[in-house]
C-alpha cells in the first residue's frame, strides 16, 4: 500500500513535480509523507508553496534516509554524483524508482552497491496534466510488490504499462517522445486549417481536440483504429480522399522509421551513460 510509505523526490523538476502533484491529487499520500529536493532555494519556496505540507529541502541525504520509496528524479548526467552523495544513506529495505532516461537497472544497482528493489519507469509529459503514459521494468531484486507500488505512483498521473526492460529504448521511441510527434501533427494539422482559410486560434482548437477525442475514441471503445477510421470514411467522400493522400506519402512507414530511428538513438545514449 503506497499510504504506508514516505517517498522521497530526488531532483523535483518537471517530472518529479508532476509526480508529487499527481500523488497529492489521488490522495494517494498525505503531504508530510513527501520528501522533495533540489539545489535552487528560489525553486524550493515555488515547491513549498504549490504543495503546502510537503518537507522540501536541499538535503539529499536527509531526504533518501527518511524514505522508503526514493525517486530518481534529476537529470541522467547528475546521477552518478547524486547516488553517491546519497548511498550510505539509504536504508537497506528501501525501493528505488529511477526515471532517468537510458539508465539501466543493473547500473543503479552497481551504482548503489547493495541488493536494491530498482523499478525503472518512462513516464511521458502529458503527466503534467495526469494523462502520462508510463512503461515501467523491475530490476533483479525488484518483487511483484514493488512494480505494484511504481504502478500505483504512476497511475496518479496516466497510464501504466509493465515491459521487460529491453524495450524500455523502444518505450522510449514510442511514448516518451511520441508527444513530439503529435505536437507537430497537430501544429500541421492547424497550418493546413490556415491554408484553407480559417483563422489560425479556431485552426488550432480544432485541430487539438480533434487529436484529443480522437485518441479518447480509441482509449474507451477499446475498437481497432482501422474501424474508426472505416466509419469516418464514407464511399467516394472527404475522408478517404485525404486518407488516400496521406498514404501516397507514406505516413505509416515514416512513423515506423521515426520510431525506429528514436529507439537506436536512445540505444546509443544509453550506452554513453554506462
Ligand atoms: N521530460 C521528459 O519528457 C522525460 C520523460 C521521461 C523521463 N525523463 C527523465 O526524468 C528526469 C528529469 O527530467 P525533467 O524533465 O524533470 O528535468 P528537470 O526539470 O531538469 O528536473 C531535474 C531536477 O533535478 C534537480 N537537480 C539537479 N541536480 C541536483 C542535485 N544534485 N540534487 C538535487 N536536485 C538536483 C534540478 O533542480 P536544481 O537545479 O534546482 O537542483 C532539476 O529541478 C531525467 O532523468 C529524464 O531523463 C524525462
């Protein structure tokens, strides 16, 4: 049960931010159960006073101690100087939940040099607005319970999946930084409104929440997008002539390479990190 825990955000940015406001949202923790760090004092007072009651400080150390779940929140290039700063602290039943980009198990396993419940989890930025989708892959000392208490964090701000970890770079191509594509689809979508005459703010609303009920159509009717997309295609209609179009340039095979092309560059990334 996450209730019975204290957990420590180690480096509260972006994501360890929407994290913590995700988990006080849910009610999942009350505020004194939540530990949050970083080293900008200014940030700390902006921490402190969008979650009132939560304990926020620049102490790493006293933080990792005081929990029992200790999220890796910082950046991959910080965390090597961070878990050594906190290692001698962490007490021995503690879990570790790492978001670090590229960072693998076994190397926060070695890094922390003890026999650590590890979860790995890529969350995604829609999390901001609780509608993350997160893959999370459990280390070699990592028990059922503890991907179900990461499952329980994360689902305080989306949706989970569990995957072995060796496709945690394709999670990485897909949804950690598939919300790029879909920006970019929707801000296309707006330019091609313009083009056609409509006023640029009424292109983009339309076009955004056309992507939004859309993925919200799929998500609830659990129907196979190939459906969807037959019941707005009418014999002869508007649709299918732009369907036709979108696969004469082949928007299929260029997501399937910009995906692929993602997951090796998170392979490459990954390998600098080690
Ligand atoms: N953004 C994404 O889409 C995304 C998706 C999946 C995973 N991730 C992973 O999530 C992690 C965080 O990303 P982010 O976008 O949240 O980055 P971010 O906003 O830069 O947050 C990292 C935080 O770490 C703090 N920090 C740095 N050194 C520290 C130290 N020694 N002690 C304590 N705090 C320290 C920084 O604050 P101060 O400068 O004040 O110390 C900063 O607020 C990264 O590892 C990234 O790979 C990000």
């Amino acid at each position: 049960m996450l209730s019975n825990h204290t957990i420590a955000v180690i480096g509260a940015g972006n994501i360890g931010r929407a994290l913590i406001g995700g988990l006080l949202h849910g009610h999942e923790l009350d505020p004194d159960q939540i530990r949050a760090t970083r080293r900008d004092a200014h940030a700390l007072e902006e921490l402190q006073a969008q979650f009132p009651g939560i304990r926020t400080g620049a102490d790493n150390t006293e933080a990792a101690h005081e929990a029992t779940i200790i999220v890796l929140a910082i950046k991959p290039q910080n965390a090597a100087q961070v878990i050594e700063e906190i290692r001698p602290h962490v007490p021995a039943e503690a879990m570790v939940v790492s978001v670090l980009a590229g960072v693998t198990t076994d190397a926060l396993q070695q890094a922390f040099g003890q026999d650590l419940a590890v979860v790995r989890a890529m969350p995604n930025t829609p999390m901001l607005v609780d509608e993350g989708a997160t893959a999370l892959a459990g280390g070699r000392f990592s028990q059922p319970e503890h991907l179900a208490l990461a499952r329980q964090m994360f689902e305080a701000v989306g949706k989970v999946e569990e995957v072995p970890e060796y496709l945690m770079d394709a999670v990485t191509g897909l949804s950690g930084s598939g919300p790029a594509y879909v920006y970019m689809f929707i801000e296309a979508l707006t330019d091609a409104g313009v083009k056609q005459g409509m006023p640029r703010p009424t292109a983009f609303r339309l076009a955004a929440q056309t992507v939004f009920g859309a993925a919200k159509l799929v998500i609830e009717t659990g129907k196979h997008p190939a459906i969807l997309r037959d019941e707005v295609t009418t014999p002869g209609g508007t649709a299918i002539a732009a369907v036709a179009e979108l696969e004469s340039h082949g928007l299929r095979t260029m997501l399937i390479n910009a995906v692929a092309t993602a997951t090796a560059r998170s392979k490459e990334l990954s390998k600098l990190q080690e």
